[in-house]
C-alpha cells in the first residue's frame, strides 16, 4: 500500500493537487492500493478508486499526531511517499516539526519517500526573512534526507542542491519527471472552443499557467510585441489568474481588449480542450522550460506547440530534441518573432506539435512515473 502525503488537494488550485490525483489515479489502474492524506477542506472525488484522509489539519503538532494515529491504523511497514514543497507545509514556510514527524516514523520503521518539486529557498539577493526561512529550509532538508529511503527529483538539477544536506548517507537522487495531468481531450469540445471564441481557421495564440509575479512581467512584454503586430492572433489565457491578468494588461493597453479572452480555473477535461484549441501556446518561464513544468507538459501531451524560454533549469533535452521553440529569457522580441513565424507557418507548427508529443510519450508520460514508483526497491538507505 502506498500513502500519499500532499500539503495540497483539491478543490484546492495548485499543480501539486492536480499531480497528486494523476499519479494516485495511475497507481490505483495499475493494481496498487493508495491512500491519500491531505490538509482539512480538501476531498476526494467518489469515482476514485482510492480513499481521500483530510487529516492532516494544518500540519501543526496536534495535527501530526492525529495524522500519526490513522496511520498507524494500516499495517506496517508503511510506504510514505511525501510530496515535497517546502512553503506549503504551513508554519510561515518553516514546518521543521512535519520533517522531525516524517524523522520519528522512519525510525519507528516506515518508509519515507520525497518527491521533491522544489528543494529550499535561495539565499542571494532576499530580504533577511528570505534569508532566515531558506536557512530553515536547508535544516529541514538535512532532517528530511535524514529521513528518507529515497529521493524523487522533479527535475535533474535538484541532484547538487541536495547531495551536500546528505551528510554522506547513501540516498538514493532518482530524476522522476512530472507528467500532465491532462487527458485527450473531445474533438467537438475542442471545435466548440475554437467556435466560441471566433477564432475560424484563424490563428490562436494560447498561455497556460498560474500568472504570478516573476512569470506575468515576461508574458506581458511579449504579448505586447505580438499584439502590436499587423494580423496579430487572437489570445487566450488559460488558468486561474488568467482573468486578473487579463485586466491588469488592459488596464495598461486598452486597445487590445477584444484580442485577448481570459478563462480562469476550469474543470481538467474543460481545460484540456482550452489548449488543444490553440495553434500555438507561448510559455516564458523566468528559470526556462525544464521537466517540473505542468503548463508546459500539458501542451506537450496534446501535441501543441510551444515556443518558450531557456534559463539556468533548462535539462539539455529540450534542444537535443527540436520538440519546442526555445529563446532567451527576457527576450520578449526574440520570442515575440518566433511566436508570429510560427502562426504563419502551418508545416512548422506541425512538425513542433508531432516532436513534442513524442518526446512526452518517451519521456514524461505518466507511466514513467508508474514504473518507477512500483519498480523502487523499498529498503532503507544506508
């Protein structure tokens, strides 16, 4: 049996919720049985086969020690597979107690099992409160990989964050791509987006993404190069913020008012045909594409399109591939030239699409993920 721990669930917006109902799902389909222990307000959908626990409070003491108690209801050893992002465990981002929590089951004989979206906080260039919460981080790092049988890293270059909080033990840093939690979307739902919006045979530029502080100032900069343009597409903005973002842009740059549509939050199949109705999705990243991208595996999966950015967490396959477009960040002209030769190239687009979607079933497709989590030795590091 494998338990889930997720500081998000839904009806909760996060990608962490959204990833945490695909991989239980996959697991359940492929014969495990799954239990998922997640924070109060959250709930499970009934037509899953797997059982919902809202136990996990707001992950204070008293929490954990309830939590502790269901657990401890399951035969032992217990399989404790941790979604891993350091600020959503409450307590201001420094949760040490949840890390000394997850410490004391692995010594009582649990097996602990990370799965690291992000690592800690950086250092440089913050604020003094930055700087205490990621000197918080890197202790509950230690703690955790203390803790754990084994590390599942969203992306490759999380490996040389955390090999030094390994003091030496022997913890395995296994690289487990995030997958879209998207399926394959309707035909006619699809023609009826493309329909509602007006769009014809006419180009559609789409944006998928949560629209936050370091991500809007780059999207904003090259939608405007691409709406100033002569025959400029029309945009759609998907995701929840898309509407806040929307009126913010307009608010700057009315005259774009009836080029741009925002959707907000939609239900998955809802927003699997959003992007599959788009010709072409744009997607600036302020650390580059790399395989923690949940926006961006989403239009892989569905063989859109995408031109996006290349930054310091950028793995190498993304060029060794040709399976998306990539430009420098902050490049907003640059990307802004590649987005409109692409509209104006169908064949290009074409051959983009196919490259990305066979570069998601190789790589990041969900059953990636299934095989490694069920082929894992489950024995403790040395």
């Amino acid at each position: 049996m494998i338990h889930i721990l997720t500081p998000e669930y839904l009806p909760q917006l996060g990608g962490v919720a959204d990833y945490t109902r695909a991989i239980a799902r996959a697991l359940t389909r492929a014969g495990e049985q799954v239990q998922v222990w997640s924070p109060q307000g959250t709930s499970g959908d009934p037509s899953d086969s797997f059982v919902v626990h809202p136990d996990a409070g707001e992950f204070s003491a008293s929490d954990l020690a309830h939590l502790g108690a269901q657990l401890d209801a399951f035969p032992g050893p217990r399989r404790l597979l941790v979604q891993w992002v350091p600020h959503a465990y409450r307590y201001r981002a420094m949760n040490l107690g949840f890390c000394w929590w997850l410490l004391a089951r692995a010594r009582r004989g649990d097996i602990v099992e990370l799965i690291v979206h992000e690592p800690y906080l950086e250092m440089l260039g913050g604020s003094w409160k930055q700087t205490a919460a990621a000197s918080v981080h890197r202790l509950m790092t230690v703690v955790l990989l203390r803790a754990a049988t084994r590390v599942w890293m969203s992306i490759p270059a999380w490996e040389h964050k955390l090999k030094p909080y390994c003091l030496g033990r022997a913890v395995p840093l296994v690289w487990l791509p995030v997958p879209s939690s998207l399926g394959e979307p309707d035909a006619a739902q699809v023609r009826q987006v493309r329909e509602k919006l007006g769009v014809g045979s006419g180009p559609l530029l789409g944006h998928l993404g949560t629209y936050g502080s370091l991500m809007a100032p780059l999207l904003s900069d090259v939608l405007l190069e691409i709406l100033s343009k002569k025959g400029a597409p029309k945009v759609l903005l998907a995701g929840a913020g898309s509407q806040s973002f929307r009126a913010q842009f307009l608010a700057k740059y009315p005259l774009f008012g009836s080029s741009m549509v925002a959707t907000g939050p939609l239900a998955e199949d809802e927003l699997a045909a959003h992007v599959a109705a788009c010709d072409l999705l744009v997607q600036p990243y302020p650390d580059g594409i790399s395989s923690r991208r949940t926006t961006a595996m989403a239009a892989l999966s569905l063989g859109v399109p995408i031109v996006t950015t290349k930054g310091h967490l950028t793995e190498p396959l993304w060029a060794l591939s040709g399976s998306v477009t990539l430009t420098r960040v902050g490049d907003a002209a640059g990307m802004a030239r590649e987005v409109i030769a692409l509209l104006e190239g169908p064949e290009g687009r074409r051959q983009l699409g196919v490259a990305g979607r066979e570069l998601y079933r190789r790589t990041f497709d969900i059953s990636h993920t299934v095989a490694a989590l069920t082929s894992a030795p489950k024995r403790a590091a040395a």
